[in-house]
C-alpha cells in the first residue's frame, strides 16, 4: 500500500482511542473485511438518520428554537439606551444569561430561576441561521469583556440613586459602541427571522432625555 493509499479516506475508520488499541493489537479477529463491513454499516446508520428528517420538518425545528431566542432577546437589556442602565452589574448578568440561553437552550430569570427550556443553537440545522447565531455569541461575549475592561478601567461614572439612576461614560464612543453591539445584535436575529418567514424584532429602542 503506497502512501497516498494508506491516508485516503478509503482506508480510514474513526474508532475511539481504546477501541483503536484493540483492532491494532489483534488483527487476526479484527481483520479488514471486519473493518470494512463495520464502516459500511456506520455509513449506511448515519445516512438513514439524515434521510429520516425532511426539510419541511428541519425548517419547522429551526424555526422553534428561533421563536425561543426572540424571546431571550426581549428583556431591558437589549432595548434601555446603555446611559439609562440602572445598575451595570445587572445589565452584564443579562447578557450573560442570554449568552447561555443561546448556547444551551436554557432561559432563566435574574433569580436563577429556569422559564424555559429549547435547544441551543449547535442545534440548528440550516449552517447559515447557526452561523449568524455564533456570530451573535461572539458579539454578547465581546460586550462583557468591554464592560469588564471599562469597569476596571473606571470608563463610566454613576449618577443619582433609586430608580433615578444613569450612568456617563468618559469614553463617549465606547458607550455609542455598546448601543450600537447591541443593535447589530439584534438586526442579525432580526433577519434570520425574515428568512423563517417569522415577524421581525420590533422591540422598542428606549432613550430617555434627562
């Protein structure tokens, strides 16, 4: 067998490193022909599994899972301008919350407490709304990390008490960034919505004038 033929995806079987171990130190009970049928049969398994979710059945699943993000999505945190925040810490654990709603299916109140329970976006089915989700996943964790960084950096100064509370950033266009962030955020949720043939996100961009 040449080189090029033992590295082709012909000759490849994908076993865990125990079972790997255990073909390779006894060939005469795991011959090829074993090999081979044992790869035929996977193939064949996988293939029917494919085949048993038809495409109008796939575009409903997804479209379930969307419906459950656009509610993840309609809380405060994504609709107060980022000046009107009342505490920061509360506005980083809604992100967080979202971020892990997205990624595990898993909606819960400020408290901890689980609302809902779905599908993470790894279970979207059509890779173009899955790849417009990670890219939202990669937004809401670059807002924490700025909001970490701005804190430490003592970016934004707090004003009044109660429910009279906003904040002043120092750093005018880092505070114009997180609103911005989070408006993107929110056209790309949107669009995927207009591609499921679901209403698009209309939540209320709320600014205040002091």
């Amino acid at each position: 067998m040449t080189p090029e033929e033992r590295k082709s995806s012909e000759n490849g079987i994908w076993l865990c490193q125990s079972c790997s171990k255990l073909i390779d130190t006894d060939t005469t009970r795991y011959s090829k022909a074993v090999l081979l049928e044992w790869k035929k049969a996977a193939e064949l398994s996988a293939l029917s599994e494919i085949e048993k979710i038809s495409p109008i059945q796939s575009m409903e699943e997804d479209k379930a899972i969307i419906k459950f993000f656009v509610q993840c999505f309609d809380r405060p945190a994504f609709q107060d301008d980022i000046y009107q925040e009342g505490r920061m810490e509360d506005f980083d654990k809604a992100i967080e919350d979202t971020l892990i709603a997205l990624n595990t299916g898993v909606m819960r109140t400020r408290d901890g407490e689980k609302l809902k329970q779905a599908e993470g976006k790894s279970a979207i089915q059509n890779p173009i709304w899955r790849k417009k989700l990670d890219t939202i996943a990669d937004m809401l964790n670059d807002i924490r990390r700025r909001l970490k960084v701005a804190e430490a950096e003592h970016t934004y100064t707090k004003y009044g008490s109660g429910q009279d509370v906003f904040y002043c950033f120092s750093d005018r266009e880092l505070g114009e960034w997180f609103n911005l962030t989070r408006e993107e955020i929110l056209k790309i949720l949107s669009s995927i919505c207009r591609e499921a043939g679901l209403r698009e996100l209309h939540f209320p961009c709320r600014r205040y004038k002091w």
